[in-house]
C-alpha cells in the first residue's frame, strides 16, 4: 500500500471475514480493495484499536520519519519507506501472481507503472524456467 493509505487505514474499513481492506480514496482518486495475507490480519488483530477509529495515530510523513529513523538505528542507507513498494511489487511476482493480479494488489493502473515497480533478478527466473 502507500504510504498515505496506510495512515488513513480504518478498522471499519477492514472486512475480517473476506480479508479485504477498502481504501475509500487512493492515490489515483478511486476507491480500491485491497486483500490482505492471513499473517497481516494477524498482526492487525493483535493491535489496540484507538476511539478515533484509525489503525494508526500517524500521518503519512511520521511514517517515513519512523523508517528513516529505524535505518539509522540499523545503519541501512539508501533506503526509502517507497523503496518497499517497489520490493512487494516484485514479490509478487517471485510468487507466482500475473501482471493483473500484483495490479489489483498494487493499484496500479496501467501494466507500464506496474513494471517500472517491478525489478525481477534473471537468477530468480531460472527456476521457473525448468
């Protein structure tokens, strides 16, 4: 997700039963679903829900605040909140997904952004290729 969907997260935003978050607005300013894996409704349902109904008490900027700070503490350089969109991206990708199912994911509209998010490795392709 962006990091602006994730500070706008909202728990009656966030369907248990079908493990699919509605993101009323996105960056494209269309409403969009996005699943979410067994392991990350976990990690939700372990967290404290707040009166205001936000996930989380963040703004969008105090997200990349945060990681800057904790790639300080572990002397990572060069790396950006944005850089782990692209790394999902093509995760997704390592995982057997088609272009439109890592788009619907993703929310990218086109196929093109879509590869300009996606940096796949020949030497993880080899397998695949039998």
């Amino acid at each position: 997700m962006r990091r602006g969907e994730i500070a706008l997260m909202r728990w009656d935003h966030l369907d248990r039963k079908t493990r699919v978050l509605l993101i009323p607005t996105s960056k494209t300013g269309a409403p969009r679903r996005v699943p979410l894996s067994s392991t990350a409704l976990g990690i939700l349902d372990d967290l404290p829900r707040h009166i205001t109904g936000q996930v989380w008490s963040l703004r969008s900027n105090s997200i990349s605040q945060a990681f800057g700070a904790i790639c300080k503490a572990a002397s990572i350089e060069g790396l950006t909140f944005h850089d782990l969109r692209h790394e999902a991206t093509s995760r997704l990708f390592e995982k057997g997904l088609n272009p439109m199912e890592a788009a619907a994911i993703t929310g990218h509209k086109t196929l093109q952004m879509l590869k300009r998010y996606t940096h796949l490795r020949a030497e993880d392709l080899v397998e695949r290729l039998g």
